[in-house]
C-alpha cells in the first residue's frame, strides 16, 4: 500500500476529474492522500475534501511563493489545525527563485510568514509540511530559531544537496521525494535518496506538478507515486513492497493517521 504525502486535488488541473483520480488510486493501491492548502482562500476546498473522503487529508497554510494573499495570522491557523482531518501545517517555507529584482533582503515577509506557520505548529503540536527552493541556508536557519523541532515535519518535494538532507535530518525532520528523482538529470538527489535513513522517509506526487518517468511533462496524479517508490525501492536494493511499508507506516506516524478503512 502507498500513501501520497503531497498533493493538490483541489487545483483546477484535477478537480473536475476527481472521481476518476481517486478510482485510479484505489487501482494503484494508494490506499490514502494529503491534500495540501496553499493559500488560506482555498482552505475550506481543501478541507472539503478531506471531509468527503475517508482516504484524503487535509493541511492548513499560505505557500511561501504566493504573494498579494491574505496573510493568516498564528490565531488562524491554530483554529482552522483543531479540525480532526487536518493532519500539518503548510505548505509553509521559503522560496527565493523567483526574487524578481528584487533582494533576498527584500523577502522578509516570507520570513515572518514562515516564522507565524512554525509557531502554530509548535502551538498546535501539528507537524509542519516545508517547501524551501534557492533558500535552505534561510530556512533551516529560521527553522532553528523557532525550534521547528518540537512539532518536526518533512522538507517536501526534496531537490536539496546531502549537507541540507542531514541538516534536516538533525532537525528530527522527513525528506518526501517526489517525481523529480526518477529524472534523468537527477543523480544527485538519487544520491539523497540512497542516504535518508527508512524511517525518515516519504514519497509524494505534488501532483498535478512533476510527473514521474514514464509519465513526464503529463498531469501528475496520486495514482503516480507508486513509480517513486520504484526508482528509490531499486536504489535502496529493495522490493518496491518494503520501501512502500516504510514510507507508509512514517507517513501515518507523522501526520497521525489512521489506518486505511
């Protein structure tokens, strides 16, 4: 059985055909998913969703790359956490790729952003879900500082060096690989892949984003992961069913889960 960590159902890629999605789930043995929130607008979709399916799950947060949102305050995101199928906080982070003309200096508000997301996280003892992308030096940084430890979480969609894997690591932190680390030109992340240690690790699609080979440059659904799990399981020296155990049973024991009905 798999579980897929990361997703975005609700985006409009794949909500039209969510039906079809979640049968090709069940077909896949993906027997549960995270539907994660990226601005606090689409939060009452996304826990929607999480309360019309046993098998989805929902977070609550404002994605560090969105800009001109409503920002949420730490009372917010502490009430919205208390709902029994929001399992994280986030996806929170920082994201400096896109600066714009603009300095890293000038990206304080994703700071504070990140710093109200890891405060409700320790409040609400609700693990953090973290995007961090041309910004690890800040954000395991800004994870110290506000001791992002207590509650722990996942660095997602990991693209990271092995310095910035056993950082988090020391954190007490998971590393979910997604579909990134079937591509060809990603050796390194491989390299990642074969270090974190089992009961660290997590698999994920982020779909609709990042399709795995041999669906690259597709739509990306939950029905997907299991071929992550393949390439790490062949990398590990694995059966796909191991590896697969694995992620599930940390998944579950993260996000505290229950077990598939």
């Amino acid at each position: 059985m798999f579980i897929d960590s990361h997703c975005h159902l609700n985006f409009p890629e794949l909500k039209a055909q969510l039906p079809q999605l979640l049968q090709a789930m069940a077909q896949a043995r993906v027997v549960q998913a995270v539907c994660i929130s990226t601005t606090m607008d689409e939060f009452a979709e996304v826990k929607a969703l999480a309360d019309a399916h046993d098998e989805l799950f929902a977070t609550v947060g404002v994605h560090p790359d969105t800009e001109d949102m409503r920002e949420p305050t730490l009372e917010q995101l502490v009430a919205e956490a208390a709902h029994p199928k929001v399992v994280a906080i986030g996806e929170t982070g920082l994201d400096y790729y896109r600066l714009n003309g603009r300095s890293v200096e000038d990206m304080q508000w994703q700071r504070e952003r990140f710093r109200t997301h890891i405060r409700a996280a320790r409040q609400t003892g609700k693990p953090l879900v973290i995007h961090t992308r041309a910004s690890a030096e800040d954000t395991l940084r800004l994870m110290r500082e506000e001791g992002a430890s207590q509650p722990g979480g996942v660095l997602h969609c990991f693209t990271e060096s092995m310095e910035v894997a056993r950082a988090a690591l020391d954190l007490d932190f998971h590393i979910s690989f997604s579909g990134i680390v079937t591509f060809k030109n990603a050796a390194d992340l491989r390299d990642v892949a074969r270090m974190v240690p089992l009961d660290r690790m997590l698999i994920e699609t982020d779909s609709p984003y990042l399709a795995p080979v041999p669906y690259r440059g597709k739509t990306n659904q939950p029905a997907y992961v299991p071929h992550v799990a393949a390439l790490i399981a062949e990398l590990r020296g694995l059966s796909v069913e191991e590896l697969a155990g694995h992620c599930t049973t940390n998944t579950r024991r993260l996000f505290r889960m229950p077990q598939a009905a």
